[in-house]
C-alpha cells in the first residue's frame, strides 16, 4: 500500500476578465517545490491573438525565498495594478537577491 503525502496548495487569481476574443488571468500559485505568478491570454475557439504573448511568468523555487512565503508575494502583487504588478516584482526579486526563473511561453494554434 502507498501512502500520498498531501499537500495544502494555494491558488489565488489576481485578475479575470473574459471578452469575445479571450480569456485573460493573472495567478499566483504554489505546489511543493514552487511559487508562480503568472499572466495568461487564452484565445478562445477558433481565435489567435497575433504578436501578443499568451502566457509569461516567474517561478521560485522556495528553497530560494530568502523570508518570503506566499502570504508576502500574494500582499505585494496584489499592491499593484495589473499594467506594472509582473515588472515590479521581478524588480522586487532582483532588489532582494532572490533567484527566480521567468519566460514567455507563446505558441501557435491552427
């Protein structure tokens, strides 16, 4: 018999809105080895947003939060507006010396 270790993950949308074209969100989530926030557009049947990127994000690994936990991350973003909340705080994360991954991930759809 296995035992499953569980875990109490959080997920917490800072945005969402829907429109004819798309569904847009922004989230901070967390799982066992990471917290990531994230910004999505994700076109809806038969639509594809040219030149807009569909999701970009920041991950860190929480072995690298240097004090930080996700009730800190979570009140800062949440501080900002949806224009400037993803560049302040990868400007907050280099300022406090803590590593982090982040990208754009696009792709095309038929």
């Amino acid at each position: 018999m296995q035992q499953l270790e569980l875990f109490d993950y959080r997920k917490d949308y800072l945005f969402e809105r829907d429109n004819e074209v798309a569904h847009y969100y922004d989230i901070l989530k967390e799982n066992e080895h990471n917290i990531s926030y994230s910004e999505h557009i994700d076109p809806k049947k038969k639509f594809s947003i040219c030149g807009m990127d569909y999701e970009e994000y920041v991950d860190i690994k929480k072995k690298d939060l240097k004090g930080l936990d996700y009730d800190k991350i979570l009140n800062f973003l949440s501080e900002f507006n949806k224009e400037h909340r993803l560049e302040r705080y990868k400007q907050f994360l280099k300022f406090n010396d803590i590593k982090f991954e982040a990208d754009v991930f696009t792709w095309c759809s038929d």
